[in-house]
C-alpha cells in the first residue's frame, strides 16, 4: 500500500531531474545571441547566432576572444584581420568572440581596425567560460569537424600555423 502512495511522488522526482539535466545541458556554445558584423559600406548588420552557425560546418574556423578595451587584443587584432584577409578564399573562416563589451564599442573597434568577419557578443562571458578563456586575446583554431586543433597561438605565431593548413 505504501509503495503506491510513493510512486507518485518518485515519477514527479524523476521527471523534475530530467528538466533540470536537459537545461544543465545546453551549452553556452550553441546559446543564441547578438551577431555583428561590419558591411563594406560601413554600416554594421545585426543578427542571431551562436558559435555552432560556425564551428564543424567543414571548414577551419579561427575564433578571437578579445574586446575593444583590451590593449594586447588591439595590438593582436592586425594579425587576425591579415588572417582573414589572407585565407578567408582559402576556405578560413574568422570569428571574433566580443568579451565584456558593449556592442557600440565593439562596433566602434571594428571600423576603426578594418573587422570585416562577425562577431559575436560575450558580455556575460558564457561563451569565453564554456572554454576557459581566463584572459585575452585568446584564439582558437578549430577544424573542419568542430574539433581544437590548436589554441593560445599569437602574432606571427598566426599565419605561420595557418601557412601549414593552407
């Protein structure tokens, strides 16, 4: 008798688990959230998206955690627009991971250094804590299967690594 009174309360136990371990799940990489990007003309479009639009889609991926206030990431910043510039027909694809920053900074930023790939904007750094990304700049490069080939990577360090890919 006992154990009919208690099935009730253990179905609604599991079933709460299982709420909760399919929200614990979702991951910060395919969180959706705002999507920059600077347009030739100057203007700047604006969309969704999330690091998975991006990574494991069949082609090398270079993401840049960094933000407009940061000094090192501005003086990094000229090495990854050349990467872009130099293998984005190659088959590269560049991404910039906007972290702590307000989007009119950021928007700012990438006129002034000539940032034509997208970024996506990390002010709660969710996404810079899915990888543990303690400072910045900080890059990864992923293949073409969404897996870290190599990360940390800076200056020169950059397109002598990419000149092996491509």
């Amino acid at each position: 008798m006992k154990q009919h009174r208690l099935l009730p309360a253990i179905l609604l136990v599991a079933t709460a688990l299982l709420f909760a371990a399919a929200g614990y799940s979702a991951t910060p990489r395919s969180t959706k959230g705002p999507l920059i990007q600077l347009q030739a003309d100057g203007t700047i479009s604006e969309a969704t998206g999330c690091l998975d639009d991006f990574v494991g889609k069949g082609q090398y991926v270079l993401v840049d955690f960094w933000a407009s206030w940061c000094g090192p990431c501005r003086e990094e910043t000229p090495y990854v627009v050349k990467a872009y510039n130099d293998y984005k027909d190659k088959g590269l694809v560049v991404l910039g991971v906007a972290v702590r920053d307000q989007q009119p900074n950021t928007q700012k930023a990438m006129a002034n250094m000539g940032i034509y790939y997208p970024q996506l904007l990390d002010p709660s750094i969710a996404l810079a804590g899915e990888f543990g990304v303690s400072t910045i700049p900080h890059l990864f490069l992923f293949d073409p299967d969404g897996k870290i080939v190599q990360q940390g990577m800076r200056g020169e360090g950059i397109d002598a690594l990419l000149q092996t890919i491509f």
